[in-house]
C-alpha cells in the first residue's frame, strides 16, 4: 500500500523530464544492460537508450561519427572513427551498444561500438 502511494506522489509531483528519465531507466533494465551511471572506464559495457544528437566531427586526420546515448541515469558519446555516416544511427534511434568504456574529457565513451537498433513501430 505504502509502495503505491509513494509511487502515485512521485508521478504527481515529478517534472516531465523525471518521468521520461523513469521510463529509460526501465527500458534499459528490461533489456537486461547497464546503466550508464554504473559504467566503469577500462571495462567493457553494454548499453541501451535513445540516441539524442548525432554529429560528424571533423578531425585533424580522422574524421568520426559521435552520438550521444541517454538511458535515463545519464548519457555518453558513442564515436565511430573513420565514418561519416552509419544508415540506422540518426537522433530519436533506439538500441543496444557494447564495447570499451573509457573517460574523455570528462565524459563516458565508447569508440566504434557494436550496435543493435531497435525496429522502428512498424518495421
């Protein structure tokens, strides 16, 4: 009883961004990964979100493709180098993605990820 009150006062007082935070946390545990807040750099990982931005980011010498990934405890970027475009990797995007984490310039990354996207409705 306590269980459902608490969770009837948490949807009604929390922001919208807090329930949408709730909701990926349960996308995430549902496909049995980790979440990004419990991601340990030098360690390989295996996450599940929503791609938020894709960008082309030009290098000196290679160019790379970054997304960010958000599962509701947090987000990282996910680069792939040499690549200008992936069909399939584009903002709103679901999925699974697994490789090394590492730490850069302060935020979780994983370079050249293995990737599962979620069919689209309809696909």
């Amino acid at each position: 009883m306590a269980g459902r009150l608490a969770t009837a006062l948490h949807s009604a007082l929390a922001s919208r961004a807090e329930l949408e935070a709730d909701d990926e946390r349960r996308e995430t545990a549902s496909h049995h990964c980790c979440a990004v807040a419990d991601l340990v750099p030098r360690s390989r990982g295996e996450v599940y979100g929503v791609l938020r931005s894709v960008t082309l980011r030009p290098k000196e010498r290679v160019q790379a493709l970054q997304a960010e990934l958000y599962d509701g405890s947090g987000s990282m970027q996910l680069v792939w180098l040499g690549r200008r475009a992936i069909s399939g990797i584009e903002p709103g995007r679901r999925g699974r993605f697994s490789g090394r984490v590492c730490e850069q310039d302060g935020h979780k990354t994983m370079y050249n990820p293995r990737y599962e996207l979620t069919p689209r409705p309809g696909e």
